[in-house]
C-alpha cells in the first residue's frame, strides 16, 4: 500500500505525446503525459476529459477559442468539442478519463498511441 | 473558456473536511478540500476515490495498515475499503469520485457534508 508520485512517474519516461496509466479509479483512467509542439484536432464523441497542467504551461485550441492553462490548472474539454492541445515548451499534464479513451478520439492517424501502465 | 486555478480555489474557503467541486467530468466530480485532523472511518461500498495531495501531507489508514500521501502523490482507495484519512496540520487535498459519493460513505454521522460548486 503505496502513493503514487507523480513526479517520479514523470521521471521513468522522456517520450512526447504517450500518455502512460498511473491509477484507475473504477473505469476511470489517470494518465500522465510529456507533450511538446501541436497535436493534432480531434473530439471524443462519448466523453469528457480533463486536462490538469502538472508542469510548464499549454494551450487547447477549440474551434471558437482557446484555453491558456498554467502549472496547477484544470479544463475539461467537454464531450464532442474539437480541440487541439499545443506547448511551446515540454509541458507535463495529468489526464482523467474514461480507459478506454484513444488519445486522437475519431481523428485517429499516427500519432494514435497506445496507454502503457506505469 | 477558462481554466480552473487550483490554489484560486482553495483561497475561497477557509472550512475543513468540506469538498468543493471545482470541475466535473461526465458523472464524475474533481473536488478539492482542506483537511485537519481525524476524519471518521467510512467505506464507499460502489466505488473507488482518489486522493491527490496538493499541498501539505496526510495518511489514510487502512484497516490492514496506513498510507503516506505527500504533495503530488495519489492514492486510490478501492471500493469497499474502510479508510481514515488523518492529517497533522493542514492538508489540501484533491479527490476524484463520481458525483453522487457522500464524503462519509456508508458510515453516516454528523460529519456529513453536500459537496457545494466553488
């Protein structure tokens, strides 16, 4: 019986835009990921999902606006709505949804990713 | 479209042991409380809780030992386990549960709370 940290999650990976399962709570997933550059547009259709910045700051870009969010920050970007994440910089973030949620929602492509337990 | 700052929150209230949903995702709730003290022992029979220390340090016993929580670490009480989370001074704490978990569980009593929107 042992508390996650989350900063020495962080510490056991150096790839972007992977997001790696550090708890489940019921069906839920927790994720960590790295993230730099631009992601690409996508929705998810069935759910919610929430952004909380851990580390550096990021921006989601929706169709009609853009969120600006800094260490310590949470947006949920709801069900269906368009968004693309950005970070100038390495930007770390912690991810609440569903576990069965794919990383680019319908848009799919290569940046598809697999959610790898840590 | 603007983001949830945390530490923003948590300056609104001074009250203990009462969560405020800062943010929801689908049927679940992102709630923030400040805590001190002991809290009752209590289980939640259909599901699992999320604890993340945002601030501070806490415990949650369990009745087969005790878990340390310290600043940016997490720790998921699985459904149908009896816990008490205790801190020795002031703790802000970070839960994630579904909306319609009541914070002392199937234990009751007068520590009871109605989680209020912040």
């Amino acid at each position: 019986m042992q508390a996650v940290n989350i900063a020495n999650k962080f510490s056991q990976f150096t790839e972007q835009w992977q997001p790696k399962r550090i708890a489940t709570v019921n069906d839920y997933d927790v994720r960590i990921a790295k993230i730099e550059g631009e992601f690409v547009w996508h929705s998810h259709e069935d759910t919610d999902e929430m952004f909380l910045v851990v580390k550096g700051s990021m921006k989601i870009l929706l169709r009609d606006g853009e969120v600006s969010l800094n260490e310590g920050e949470v947006y949920v970007v709801p069900r269906g709505v368009e968004h693309k994440p950005v970070a100038d910089r390495e930007c770390q973030i912690l991810l609440i949804e569903p576990t069965d949620v794919v990383n680019t929602g319908t848009a799919g492509g290569e940046r598809t990713a697999t959610v790898e337990t840590l």
